[in-house]
C-alpha cells in the first residue's frame, strides 16, 4: 500500500511548508489545492495527464506565495459544484494510487480513507498565523495594506469557507481531532523540528514493508 | 525553566502509559491523578512533603491498573469541591516548580500555564479504547464482566465527567485543540513509537539551555 500523507490546515499555520518538508524528507511527491485544481481545469480525468505529472513529481520553491489563497477564494461551497468535486476526488484518488505522496487539502483525508492515509491537521493561534501571513506575503502591497484587523477577518473567513468545504462534501466536522491521526499546533514551534519527528513518527506508523491492516 | 509536559487524555487511550514511557525517556519525574489526589489528601499542603515526594521520584511499575479509575469515579463536578481543588492546584504547581516532570491529568495544563508546559492530548476512537482497557484490567472480574454496551457506558461516562471537571475549573473546552501543542490518536499507533518521537519534538520544541520566551 502506497505511503501517504494527507494535511489539513487552518489558514496561516504552515500547513503547507509542513508538507512541502515532508515530501522532500520522506521522498514522496507532492500536491497542494492549487496544483490539484490546475489538473482538474487543464484535463477531463485523463489518466495518461495525471500519470505525467506524477512522473514530473512536481516540488515548487520557496516560499510558497500566500496571497494567491488569501484573495480570490470567497466561499468555495458556492464557487464549487459537484462536477469539479467529482472531477477533483478522482484526481487525488489517481494521484494517491499511482504515486507515494503528500497531499494538502481538498478532503484528501476523507476521500482517500480507505488506503489508510497518515492524517495530520496543522492549527495555530491566530496571532501567529497573522505574523506567518504576512512573512510569507512579504511585499505583497494587498497584504501589506491590510490593518491586523482586516488580516484577522481575512484569514478567518478562509477557514469559515475550508469549513463550510470539508463538512458539505464529507458530513464531518473539519478539524474534528478523531479524523486525524495527529493534531499540530505550530504556535512558537519551527516546522523543521514539527517536519523531522512527524516525519519519523509516520516512518515507525506506516512502515512500507509491513503488511497493510487488514480491511 | 523545568521542563514540564501535561498530558491530558481520553480513558483508555494510554495517556498514563504514554506519560510513563516518555517521563523514562527524558529523565523526568512522573506524577498522574492518583498521586495527586493522595498528597492532597495526606498533606495540608507542606512543601516539605511535596519535596520528599519529589526527591523520591515516583515512578511505579507497568501495567498501570485502570480498573481503580473505571469505578469510584461518578461526578467529580459533584464530588469535588473547591477546597480540594485548590489544594490540589497547589500541589500540582509546588511539583513543578520543584522538579522537572510529566503530569497527567488534573487540568495541569492550564494550572501550569505560566510555565510553558508542553501539552499534549491523547485519544483514540471507542473501539481501541475498549479493548485497551479489557487489556490493562485483565483479570479485572468486574470489568471482565461487563458487555461491551456498558463497557462503552463507563468510558463515556469517565470522559463526561473529565469534560465537566476540566471545564468547570478552566473554563475551557476539554481536549479543544488549541489548549494543546500537540494532539495524538493512539488508535493502531504503538505507543513506544510515538512516545519516542513526541519526546524528540518535546526536545526541539523545550531547549532547556535556550532562553525562555518572552512573556
């Protein structure tokens, strides 16, 4: 069975990094909401497209720009339908069986539940999910005008939509700790240490050698 | 600083064991319930006495009995009163300011706030905390006897009662994420496994020849 590693995240909390830094630590692909969005606009479910992209294992560089999340996204259960769920949920589910792989967001955890996926949900104080958003959106002039107020609201609608997202395509609570294997919570923490003992944790849980559970 | 983690737990999950395994690890004393409810009742608070105890270094051999816990507990909001509450929050304080230890249970966590504890949550679904428990009281005819319907009862019931206690004294949401760094589900995890590597984020996160942070 295929390692893989699912993360779920408040916005701010460096869910992503977290995973980007897991996927070079363990030697597995890696893919975020955007990357999986992308598939899903340039193919109709092409498993030859999906195939080359877990070919390319596509890693991107630091720092992964914030803004780009922090704007267009309003309310993704009104923006999304169900055509582009479907065509997401077999896209992650092609991704998860053709390639070892992290993945951020887009119920990753839910959906691929049945290949037993080590599940982490990374959280934050709000304070310092604000200082991280506007490190990692560093001369962004958006970002950079906002009042900590306004910055506040922002990041807490995002998280009102990845709620409102994960609980109308899976009737789960989001962030709900027993649909996790491990809860992290990134506050005065580095990623690199939180990166280096999940990432041996994961090693010790979901040991490639040893015979899946059985179902 | 002393280096302090609380650890606050489902019933069955192995919050206790884990507590234990990872006090061995890293050297530190070990402290739950138990002992703390009994300096509380043996003591009108005498330093002297928690110091003897702490010199002592309590640390009591595996299995930890669950049974004694299964029981006489009904309603602690009830049974408790503030009195001992607050002896017991002096205790608890006394115990860390005087040695580097693991405590579980007891809302530590928030009484020991000011410290900087590392806080960790453990769970585990109903089914594996069942087991656990029909484990760890093996030869326990009264738990032997129960069905798994009343099994089940009784350790709903528990955590009802660690929920109301945890929050009539804190205010707080028992077992809300971010009253936690880190948060584990023990469910087909083994707990040697994640007590090593929690005590290797423990050690990343805890430097004790760093500064302590600015309050």
């Amino acid at each position: 069975m295929n390692r893989i590693i699912t993360i779920g995240r408040e916005f701010g909390s460096g869910g992503r990094e977290l995973g980007r830094r897991l996927s070079e630590r363990l030697g597995l692909a890696y893919y975020d909401q955007e990357i999986i969005e992308e598939i899903a606009e340039q193919t109709s479910l092409s498993k030859e497209y999906v195939k080359t992209i877990v070919e390319k294992r596509p890693v991107f560089s630091y720092p992964i720009h914030t803004a780009r999340t922090l704007y267009p996204q309003t309310n993704p259960v009104m923006e999304q339908n169900l055509e582009i769920y479907s065509k997401q949920h077999q896209i992650i589910k092609d991704l998860a069986e053709e390639s070892e792989c992290v993945i951020v967001g887009r119920c990753a955890d839910y959906i691929l539940r049945d290949m037993e996926p080590f599940r982490i949900f990374v959280f934050a104080d709000i304070e310092s999910r604000m200082q991280r958003t506007r490190e990692k959106s560093y001369g962004d002039d958006e970002v950079k005008g906002l009042s900590d107020k306004d910055l506040k609201r922002s990041i807490e609608r995002i998280d009102r939509g990845r709620a409102k997202y994960y609980e109308f395509y899976t009737g789960q609570k989001w962030g709900a700790r027993l649909n996790y294997d491990i809860l992290v919570n990134t506050t005065g923490i580095h990623l690199e240490a939180v990166a280096e003992h999940v990432a041996a944790l994961f090693g010790s849980c979901r040991d490639p050698y040893k015979e899946a559970k059985p179902q």
